[in-house]
C-alpha cells in the first residue's frame, strides 16, 4: 500500500488534535494568489504582509508566474517554508521557467526552495487540453527544469474526477495533484468535507493503480454564496469544513485559499470569490 498516513491509517485520525479554522492551520499548504480585490498586482510590501499571515502552512501553492510573485513570495517566505509553484500558460512553458530562474537569483534563493513544479491546471477537466497534449506540456517543462537545473518533482494538476475518468493522467505526474473540493458534490455537508475528501484521495489512489501517492493541491469551503443541495456556504460552515478536513487528511491537502479573491468571476453558484480561509 503506498497512500500516505492521513490517507489510509484511519484510526490515527483520533491522534490529530482538532483545531478552529480561524487558527491554528494543520493543513500541508495553502493556495495564494497575488491579485488584488480589482484584479491588479499587488506590491512587494502587499504580498509580504499576506505572507506574514500564513507561517502555519509548510508549502505555498502558486499558479503562475506574473506579477512578480515568484519573487515576492520567495523574499515573503520563511526559511523552512517551501513553494509549490505552477506554470500557469502551456504557451509560455519555456518563459515560466527562465522567470523561475531570475527570481531565484534576484532573491539569493536556490532551487530547493520549490517542493514541485506543476503544469498547468485542470486542463484536462476544463476541456482545453487532451491527456495526451498533457503530457508534451509535462515533457517540455521537464526539459526546460532539468537544464535550468531543478532535479525536484513535476506534476500536471487536474481535478479527481479527470484523473479517474482518464487515469492516462496518472503517467504524467511524479505523484498525483489533484483537486477535490466537498461543496460541489451535492449531497455533502460541510461537517462531512473530511470523509468526502478523504474518499477522493483513495479513489484517486486505486484510479492509478496504487503507484502513486495521492496529494489534494485544492480543498476548501465557501463562506459566502448560493446553497447547492447539502453544501450551504456561510462562515460557521467554512470553519466546519475546514476543522473536518485537517482531522481527518490534513498532511494531504492544500487548503483553498488563503483569502477571499474577488477578482475572480462569481461562478455558477456565486462561491468563487468566497473560499478564502483568513478573514
């Protein structure tokens, strides 16, 4: 068996201790984007201040490259934390890289400070990539990485759903990326968001076979927008939710997001701006 501890030993699960999701985060990582409420960049100091805010999480993710952020979020973070950086446009896959590189040397940084490379996000589920043009993606990053000198671990994150509807996905990666967030499936409550997610990282697991380890690179909880079926947003359930979550996989998972980002379009349910999880 390979999952990982919180993914399989289920009676560790009364080991972890419960926490409020307004502090104390036991999650593996969190999600940050560097946009302001308008849609702008925000500055150096902006960024920093955000950073300052999330010390309790080992790994910031990152889903590209613009705005200076790799930068920022390098000069931001604290020496034992760690950056889950994405390359965001399969177009500019070469350019991502070399702006990897420079941020690095502008900052004194190194390649260690980067725990994955992902490329792309949820192509496969959105429709604008095949399995298959995934992989040339995933090729071409591994290529530039190697000659600029990164030797960690590359990945294509997609949603679960795609990976077990199309488990070519599962050849890709290094280890599988995926997203998986309880509010849309209809029938989940937020008290039930743990056991939700939990499930989707073993379907995930048996999905590809048992070969890979299972990390959820999305999760969280809106707490503001439309009720879908089980799923109510609202503040006391985001923190359900989240509570839920890190009993029961929290070494697994990267919450979503640190801040509500309303720069984002509503979505069909008016949730997407709402998932921040520091209010």
């Amino acid at each position: 068996m390979k999952f990982t501890t919180a993914s399989i030993a289920l009676s560790a699960m009364a080991m972890i201790q419960k926490v409020s999701a307004s502090s104390d985060f036991t999650a593996l990582g969190v999600s940050y984007s560097p946009y302001t409420n308008a849609g702008d960049c925000k500055t150096a100091s902006e960024v920093a201040s955000d950073l300052a805010q999330l010390t309790d999480f080992s790994i910031i993710r990152l889903y590209g490259v613009d705005c200076s952020q790799v930068e920022n979020v390098l000069a931001a973070k604290t020496s034992s934390q760690t950056i889950f950086q994405g390359i965001y446009y399969m177009d500019q896959i070469a350019a991502g890289v070399e702006t990897i590189s420079a941020a690095i040397t502008s900052t004194g940084s190194s390649w260690d400070d980067f725990s994955t490379i992902s490329v792309g996000n949820e192509l496969v589920n959105s429709g604008s990539a095949t399995v298959e043009q995934v992989s040339g993606y995933v090729t071409t990053a591994r290529s530039a990485l190697e000659s600029a000198g990164y030797t960690g671990s590359v990945v294509a994150v997609d949603t679960f759903i795609a990976v077990i509807d199309n488990p070519g996905l599962c050849d890709i990666s290094d280890y599988m990326a995926v997203n998986a967030h309880a509010y849309f499936d209809y029938n989940t409550a937020a008290a039930d968001a743990g056991p939700w997610v939990l499930e989707q990282i073993q379907r995930v697991w048996y999905a590809c076979g048992g070969d890979k380890s299972v990390t959820i690179t999305e999760t969280g909880w809106p707490s503001a927008g439309d009720t879908y079926g089980a799923a109510i947003p609202s503040l006391a359930n985001q923190e359900a939710a989240l509570s839920s979550i890190q009993d029961t996989c929290g070494s697994d998972v990267f919450l979503f997001s640190a801040f509500n980002n309303g720069w984002a379009s509503p979505g069909a349910y008016d949730v997407e701006q709402y998932f921040g999880i520091i209010h």
